[in-house]
C-alpha cells in the first residue's frame, strides 16, 4: 500500500506542474475546476461520472446496494479517464476516494483523497469524505481534524460531518 501510495503521490506532483494546453473552457465544482476542452459536443467524462455517482446514491438510499455499485464502477472508470484527461485536479480525486469509499475499498479511497488534499488542502469535500471515512475505519481523532480543517468554513460538509461523527460515537 506504501508503494502505491508513493506512486501515486509522484504522478500527481508530475502532473502538477504540467501546464494545459490554452483553449480550455473552465467547469465549476465545488472549490475548485476541471479544465475541459472547448468544442466538445459530447458529454465529459467527469460529467458523466458525476451523473452515475448520482444515480448510485439513490440506489444506495433505496438499499439496492447491487444496483449501486454497478453505477459506482461505472464512474470509477470515467473518472480514471478524466483524470488523464485532466491531471491533478482536486475534484477527480475527491470522486475518486467518493467511489473507491462507496465500494468500500478504503485504502485506496483514503490514498485519493490525501492526493487530493495535496493540491487542495481545505477542499470541502475532500475533507468531509475523508472524515467520513475516518469515522467508518474507527480512527475518529482524524476525523476531528478533518472536522477542525472545516470549522470555519460556514458549509454543508461542517455540518454533515459533525452530525456524521455525533451519529458514530451514540
């Protein structure tokens, strides 16, 4: 796990300080972007990503774990692509721990998000997600300190995770 961690952590500070090519059109999500190139017709990767992440919560909601993790796959896969497309970005990252946490594969879900907060320390979900994690892997101290990193921030991931830890420790 150290090994693709430390891998992982390489690529990204590669990818980091890749320029991308001008001509880009900007997408907003959350606190930070995914850069995309204009004239595409067709829906992104990353979009259509976040449309099966969406899909899969309701199965999740509805209990149909199956039907879920069929959606949660699928948008694993756009988003590895995304991220090639677009190295680096926080956002992927964040979905990409989302998913990898979703499916319960939790190392690598934590390894994404720490990637994540190295571009974007105080990301909102990055840091909510991965309380949340930490709280599901009973390492509720961390999680503090992701509910610490959010205090101020006066937003809905405060919230969810401060109510997400109250909820662990009743």
């Amino acid at each position: 796990m150290v090994k693709k961690y430390l891998t992982l952590i390489l690529i990204s500070f590669f990818f980091t300080h890749i320029s991308l090519v001008a001509g880009t059109k900007t997408i907003s999500n959350a606190d930070d972007t995914v850069n995309e190139p204009k004239g595409s017709t067709k829906t992104s990767n990353y979009n259509l990503a976040v449309k099966f992440i969406t899909k899969g919560n309701k199965y999740d909601k509805k209990n149909k774990k199956d039907k879920a993790e069929k959606y949660y796959k699928k948008a694993f896969k756009l988003l590895l692509k995304s991220n090639k497309e677009f190295p680096a970005n926080p956002n992927i990252f964040n979905y990409l721990g989302y998913v990898n946490r979703k499916l319960g594969n939790f190392e690598d879900a934590e390894i994404y998000y720490l990637l994540g907060l190295e571009i974007a320390p105080k990301h909102f979900g990055i840091n909510e997600y991965l309380g949340k994690l930490y709280v599901n892997t009973n390492r509720i101290d961390l999680a503090k300190e992701r509910l610490k990193v959010l205090e101020k921030c006066n937003c809905e991931e405060f919230k969810e995770l401060n109510n997400f830890i109250k909820l662990s420790a009743s």
